[in-house]
C-alpha cells in the first residue's frame, strides 16, 4: 500500500506522513512547486529532509498552469493580501492525483488540521477544497482525521482510523509534543512561507498584473530589487549582490537588462520601453551608485547615465 503525502517541509505536513508511516504504509511526498515560496533554497531543504526521514520526494513544477488556472481567477477568492488559498490547496491535491496513477499510490495525504488557518483550514474551506479538487474521498487528513467524515482509506481498512488524531484549532501544543515524540526539529515554521500572503509582494504583484501578462520567468524578478513603474512601464533595479544574480539569470521575453560598466546594480526595463525612459532608468541606475556619471548598456545600445537626486525617482517606487 503506498500514499502521496503533500509535504510543505512544516511540521504538521511531516507528522502526517509519520502517522502514516506508522501504519506500515509507503509514503512518497510531493511538493507541487508554484513558485512563490519566500525560501530561495525550499527545494533543496525538502530534498535533505525526505532523505533524514526515509521517504522518496518528487517535485512538481506548476509555475506556468498555477499562473493561468488559479492566481488570477481564483473560484473562492483571495485572503487578505494575494493569496487564493481555498484554490491553491485544491490545485495542489488536482496536481497530486494526476500524479497518482504513475506512483501506484491508493490516496493521498495532507497536514491540514481543522481550524488551524481562518482562510483554507475551517471545515467549510476544507469541504471546498474537497469539491474542487474532485478528489472524491481520496484525501486523508491523519492529524484531524477522526474529526471529519471517513475517507476511501478508512472505510476500506487500509488505514485504522483509530490511530488517527482528532487535533483542531491554532494551538499547537499536541504537535510539538509528537514533534518530540518522534524527535523531529528539521521543520520549517508554519507561517510566513508564501510570498502571496505578504502585503508588499501582494502590491508588487498587482501593479505587475495591470499592465503586463506574468510567466513563471518573471516570478522571481518579483521577489528582489527596487521595483519602479513610470507611465505604465516597468524598471527592476537591483539593490546587491545576490539581486544582481537574479536579475542578471532572467530569461524571459518581457524585459531587457541592464548592464553598468562600473561597480553597481544591474537593472531591467520593459523591452518596449520609449527612448526617454530608457535614459531615465540609465539616470536611475548611476544614482544608485557612489558615481557621477557611467555607460549602461540596454540591449547593445549605450545611454550616458548621470546621477540625480533618489528623490526624484521615489515617486515611481511601488514599494
């Protein structure tokens, strides 16, 4: 008997799979990857704890299908910022039963607990995600399993109910308990992870969306620099060292770099950009360095930058 875990690297999601483990149960995770974790090495960290606690990882890259499907028409809406929490989980389970036939697993597995998150994780929320994801009674949720109406897994006996939790609320307490129980401390903290929940990227995100279509290439560009938006288009000015990385590793169709032939930032501009703000961002790009003045090149084409007042610029700053 196999089942797919969900497996976010927190601590409720790995104590699902444990619970399960415990049954005699082969437990392979899954993390659907839709690009917007604040944690730039998430994929590495899931990597080394699947391999600490014995069980196969597979990741799922649902950048693009997340960003047509669910980020901009979500059914149930958003939380308080950019966040279609309801939609997400349910896209998530969707990704994981398609997956399930390659995997030979009978159901799957997730770390949600009743009432622990006001949004996704009330029983009305839960039941949507149930609806949505057309899951038909294949997710167990192990920590509130007795809780919630038997699952396929339960009624059939492949899983003992009675051997599940009946945990709620926000209080954390029997999880760190368990957490000790089965001596876990490589767990990642239960809020915080998804940039959609944070206010600024949430704005960053939406002035994006008013004026450009956004891929999967352009998720990352959001998470770093100093974002301008002057008359409708877009300039990204990184602001160090690791920024200049992410800037300079952009390989999308929307934007063209921007390169500084002295020490500082490295920059983006739309590429149909009109000349004057192309001079301007040449402007902006010197009066983030200690220079007067430098040559940037945009798409082969040198500009004389020189440097003004950050000031004049703060009005375009989106955040």
């Amino acid at each position: 008997m196999k089942a797919l875990a969900l497996f976010s690297g927190g601590l409720d999601s790995l104590l699902a799979i444990k619970l399960i483990q415990d049954q005699g149960i082969e437990v392979e995770g899954v993390y659907v990857n839709i690009g917007f974790d604040s944690n730039k090495e998430k994929i590495e960290y899931l990597k080394n704890v699947a391999n600490r606690h014995n069980f196969k990882l597979t990741i799922i890259d649902a950048r693009d299908e997340y960003i047509k499907k669910v980020l901009f028409t979500p059914v149930y809406g958003y939380g308080k910022n950019f966040n279609p929490c309801i939609d997400c989980h349910a896209f998530m389970i969707k990704k994981a039963k398609d997956y399930m036939q390659k995997s030979n697993a009978k159901f799957i597995i997730s770390g949600e607990v009743v009432g622990q998150r006001p949004m996704s994780q009330r029983l009305p929320a839960l039941n949507a995600v149930n609806k949505l994801s057309e899951a038909n009674g294949i997710v167990l949720r192990p920590l509130s399993a007795k809780l919630l109406p038997p699952t396929i897994p339960e009624i059939k006996g492949w899983v003992d109910r009675e051997k599940l939790l009946d945990i709620s609320g926000r209080d954390r307490k029997k999880q760190l308990e368990l957490a000790k129980k089965y001596n876990l401390e490589d767990f990642e903290s239960p809020s915080g992870g998804c940039l959609l929940t944070d206010i600024n990227f949430a704005k960053r995100l939406r002035d994006y969306h008013k004026y450009l279509e956004l891929t999967s290439h352009e998720i990352d560009i959001l998470k770093v620099g100093r974002h301008f938006n002057v008359d409708g288009y877009k300039i990204i000015i990184s602001r160090n060292k690791d920024e200049n990385e992410v800037l300079k590793n952009y390989s999308g169709e929307i934007f063209s770099k921007m390169f500084i032939n002295k020490p500082g930032p490295i920059g983006l501009i739309q590429k149909d950009a009109p000349e004057n703000l192309k001079q301007m961002a040449a402007d902006m790009m010197v009066s983030y360095t200690k220079f007067d003045e430098a040559d940037i090149e945009i798409d082969n084409k040198i500009y004389k930058g020189n440097k003004k007042d950050k000031k004049e610029f703060a009005k375009f700053l989106i955040i």
